[in-house]
C-alpha cells in the first residue's frame, strides 16, 4: 500500500467516545486475562512427554528445546533431540527454516520458566502490531479505541488465543506474510524483511513466493528469496559445523518421517485444518503424504496465479489481490484455525471500511466476504473442549462436519473473490 495513500475516519456508532475508549479497554484486558490465566493454569510440563491436558505453551517449550539444541550444533531435526539428556521437546523439529531455530536463542540464555513469560509478553506485543496494520493497511485513520478495540477482538479470537495459550509462533509468520503481501509493490526491502519471517515455515514461503511472482511483484522475491538463503545456509553451516551435512540431512528426513507417523497428525484427527485437501482427506479417511500436498497446491494455486497475473496492478485492485493472495495460501496447501489470523486485516477492512478499502468490490461482495472470513477468527466450535464437554463421537458425522467449517467458509470466499475478479475482467 502506498504511503501516501488517504486514511479515512470509521466512526463509532452510539455512544460517546470515552465510552468506547474504555469499554475497548476492560475488553482488552479481560481477553488478554483470559488468555494469560489460562495459559498458566495448563502449563505444560517441562518433560519429553506430551500431555494433552496440559497445552500451555507447549509449542513454545518445544521451540525452547529447539533452540538449546540449535545453539549447542545439535540438530533440531534429528529425532536424537528428543532423546538426549534433559530434553524438553516430544518430537523432532519438522522442516522448518533453520532461521526458526536461530530465532529461538535468544530465549535458552534464560530460564524456559521466564523465556516462556517472555515469549507471552512479546507476542501479545505482536498482536497489537497487527491491529495497527489492520487499520494502517485499511486506509482508516488512526484511533485509539478502535486500535483497542481491534486489538481486543485479536487475543480473543481463536487464532489469536490459541497461539498466545501455545506459543507457537504463527504471529510471527503471518506478521511476516503481512508485510511482504501489503508492502511488495512500494517497499520492497521492507517487503523482503517480511518474507524472511513469513518463510520459517515452507507452508507459508513456498505459495507465497508462487503468489507475488503472479503479482509481478519481483523486487520482494528476490530479496526476500536471498534473505531467506543466506540465513538457511547460514543456519545449516552452523549445525554441519558441529556434525557433517550428511548427518544434518538425514536428520530432516528422519524426523519429517516421524512426524508423519504421528496420528494425531492425521486428517481424520486434527480438528483445525482448513485446507482444501485436508477437509477432502477427511471427508474419505485418506492420509495424504507431503509429495501429494505439494503436488496439490501447484494444481489448486494455478487458479489463483492466473487470475493475478492477467489482473490490473493498480491502487485499486490491490487490496483484492492482497485478499486473493492470504486466501489462496490459507486454501492450496497444508494449514490449520491458527494460520487464519492471516485474514484479519482483509476480515476487518470489508467489515470496517469496505467502501474505501475495498473500493473495487460491491457492498453486498464486501459484506459476504468479510463475514464468510470472520467465521474462522471467531469461531470456538471446532475445539477439543467443546468436543469433550458437548461428548462427540471423534470420528462422528456431527463432529467431522463441526471441524470443517472454517475451510468450508474460506473456501467459499476464495470462490466469491475470484468469481469477481474474473467478472470483472470480462465485463472489461
């Protein structure tokens, strides 16, 4: 988005300002209370073990234990990591950018008791970066009780709590993703910085790479592409360093494979994909492996790559493709509830101020898409909570239709994003 481009006011309706400045601030803290007592009350247990009873920031011990193991050249990969004295982490790492682990360092010169209060604190900050991008993004001028407001409906919706109550480190990638997609065009340094975080994880670079060459959107590629090398190289140097790369490779197979040997991995059994092979492998009992995913995505992004590339680069038709470009990662490859927190910034410009943000769009478009987008950011129903307080059968119809509700709704709005893009091309 230029910087130059206009900001508009979104007033809010009924009641006197102060009011809403400090309803949005007793929403914030509650949410926010919510989040933190919760978390504290599960904490995970420092161990190898898993429990499911106890998720608070367990994806965070295990980036913990990632991180000690990366800084001592031992590799994160390799299912040794589990196994060696005093090891915190269930499971090898799976293939994420070495950057990731490099990231995490700074963490294990602490406590993993204080590191985790840490990590907390730092991404609920991220969070607030976020709700500020949602109006800066926008065009909607600057206001404190709505920034609030936003910032609120981040930390309790569900991909927001649930990275928070985890730690696992979405924010990161969709922040990332964030910059890269919205700032590619005008600033492109700044864009590639974005890329560097948004690619610690190949479900996020691998289509976002595909998605900003559709867009023609070179400069940040490239940047971002060299970024992201020169540290994974930098990173694999390290731990080869300290073994050979031969080992370090056959760590990352060994431990993709144990990954996929976990069940709860299973389409069958994850209660947050939304990805549109993940809901199809659901739907038949089918455990697709990760030739099968890539070979998927290239399919189902072709769509999506076309109708970027043969559409306008204007002021006007960016926030579409922007919009175009989340839902399309979010559909075309592996993804979970968490990952949605990256339509929040289109969900909340179609809601907010979808006449001027997304001037290209009708008004009832605008509406569909910022409510169809909405669902997966709100939606609390497709939880093992509920699942265990409400006694579904796992494996039920009500159950399994429950969990795919999220896709079913992004789907649908990538169908209804590019329906119009399309229409609007051939009225043209």
């Amino acid at each position: 988005m230029p910087s130059n481009t206009e900001q508009h006011d979104v007033s809010l309706p009924l009641l006197p300002h102060k009011v809403w400045l400090v309803g949005g601030l007793l929403f914030l803290v509650l949410a926010t209370a919510f989040a933190g007592y919760r978390t504290y009350r599960n904490l995970t247990p420092l161990s190898n073990e898993f429990d499911w009873s106890r998720r608070g920031l367990s994806d965070f011990k295990s980036m913990y234990g990632y991180g000690k193991a990366f800084r001592a050249g031992e590799n994160p990969y390799s299912p040794e990591v589990v196994e060696s004295p005093g090891s915190i982490v269930s499971r090898a790492a799976a293939v994420f950018s070495p950057f990731i682990f490099l990231a995490y360092v700074p963490f294990t010169w602490l406590g993993p008791e204080v590191a985790g209060v840490l990590h907390f604190v730092l991404h609920f900050g991220l969070l607030g970066m976020v709700a500020w991008l949602c109006l800066r993004l926008n065009a909607i001028k600057f206001d404190w009780a709505l920034w609030i407001w936003i910032f609120g409906f981040l930390v309790i919706s569900r991909p927001g709590h649930i990275s928070l109550f985890t730690g696992y480190f979405t924010i990161q990638l969709v922040l990332g993703t964030l910059v890269a997609v919205y700032f590619a065009k005008d600033r492109p340094l700044l864009a590639a910085v974005g890329f560097l975080l948004a690619s610690g994880k190949p479900t996020y670079g691998i289509p976002l790479t595909l998605l900003l060459l559709a867009r023609r959107d070179y400069k940040a590629v490239f940047g971002g592409l060299v970024l992201s090398a020169a540290f994974a190289i930098g990173c694999v140097g390290w731990l080869a360093w300290h073994s050979d790369l031969g080992s370090v490779i056959e760590g990352v197979r060994n431990g993709q494979e144990a990954f996929h040997a976990d069940e709860t991995e299973l389409p069958i059994n994850a209660w947050t994909r939304v990805d549109a092979v993940g809901m199809f492998a659901k739907v038949i009992n089918w455990a697709p492996g990760d030739s099968v995913y890539l070979a998927s995505m290239f399919v189902l992004i072709a769509l999506p790559c076309w109708v970027l590339w043969r559409s306008p680069d204007d002021a006007n038709a960016r926030p579409l493709s922007n919009l175009l470009i989340a839902l399309a990662m979010l559909v075309t490859v592996y993804h979970h509830s968490y990952d949605c927190l990256l339509v929040c910034v289109a969900c909340c410009g179609l809601l907010l101020n979808g006449r001027k943000a997304f001037a290209a769009l009708p008004f009832g478009v605008s509406l569909l898409a910022g409510l169809l987008l909405a669902v997966p950011l709100l939606n609390y129903l497709s939880t093992k909570s509920v699942r265990d307080k409400l006694e579904l059968d796992p494996y039920g119809f009500t159950w399994q239709s429950i969990t795919m509700i999220n896709g079913v709704c992004l789907l649908a709005a990538l169908a209804v994003v590019l329906w119009y893009c399309s229409k609007s091309r051939r009225e043209k």
